[in-house]
C-alpha cells in the first residue's frame, strides 16, 4: 500500500511558494529601502534648495 497523501497540504504549500516568488518579484520590482528613499528625498531637497539659490528676482518696473 502507498503512503496517505494529505492534498490540502500539498495544495497549500504550493500556493505559499508561488506567492513567495512573487513576493520576491515584487520586491525586486519596486521595493526600495527606507535608506534608500530617504537618500532619494534628501538628494531631490538639496537640488531643489540649490535651484531656488540661484534664481533671479525681477520685479517690473513701469
């Protein structure tokens, strides 16, 4: 006689595997980490500060 396979089991074990490769897709695809994002908004800050410094004000003169 063979060995009592339980298909639920089996079933979901598959399931989790197949949703820990997407996960794993998923987080290649567009996670970042929180250095990351932090090192992104800082680097955006820092360009916007130095743009706004070197604008010229004109005021109209009639």
């Amino acid at each position: 006689m063979g060995n009592v396979i339980n298909l639920n089991r089996f079933r979901k074990r598959a399931e989790r595997e197949a949703s820990a490769k997407q996960a794993d897709a998923n987080r290649a695809k567009f996670g970042r980490t929180k250095a990351a994002r932090s090192a992104e908004e800082t680097r955006v800050d820092q360009a916007k500060e130095h743009l706004d410094q070197h604008r010229i004000d004109r005021e109209e003169q009639p």
